[in-house]
C-alpha cells in the first residue's frame, strides 16, 4: 500500500465519528401528567387515526378490492401518515 492511500483511509475515519454523531440531539418531546412522552409517539397515534379514517373512506366508496393487499397497504398509509405528520411538525 502506498502512502497515499493509507492516508486516505484515514481521512475517511476521522470522517466516521462526525457522520455518525450528527444526528444526535436531543428529541421532541411533550409533557402530558407530568411525564414526557416522544413526540414520534404522538405521530405514530395521528397516523393510526388518520389510516382509519382512510380505511372507513376506502370502504365506503368500494375501493378496496382495488387496493390489496390490505395489510400491505395500510401499513404503508400508517407510516406514510406518520411521517407527513413529522414532517409538518417537527421538521427543523
């Protein structure tokens, strides 16, 4: 190996630490009673909400033979829900 590509090796761990830590701060959180509960708790919950009221407008207008499979498909509309809830939110 030669000296230059030693060097960089090294260059892209000394890089590590930054990437990996630069995600971490400190995370949403609400204060409901006296005791803090994650902010992505509360998305995941409005997602849920949101993904019935999905399902009872999916069956109303018999859409859901068009849509399979369920479970597939409304567990992608609960995180797609929650995630656009984070987004509008909690984006920084």
């Amino acid at each position: 190996m030669n000296l230059n590509h030693i060097l960089k090796n090294l260059r892209y761990l000394a890089m590590l630490p930054m990437v990996i830590l630069a995600g971490c701060q400190r995370a949403p959180a609400f204060n409901v009673l006296g005791s803090y509960f994650p902010a992505w708790l509360f998305c995941l919950l409005i997602g849920i909400l949101l993904t019935t009221g999905a399902r009872v407008f999916v069956r109303k207008y018999n859409l859901a033979e068009a849509l399979n499979p369920p479970l597939l498909m409304y567990s992608c509309l609960t995180a797609f829900f929650t995630f656009a809830t984070w987004l509008i939110f909690f984006r920084t």
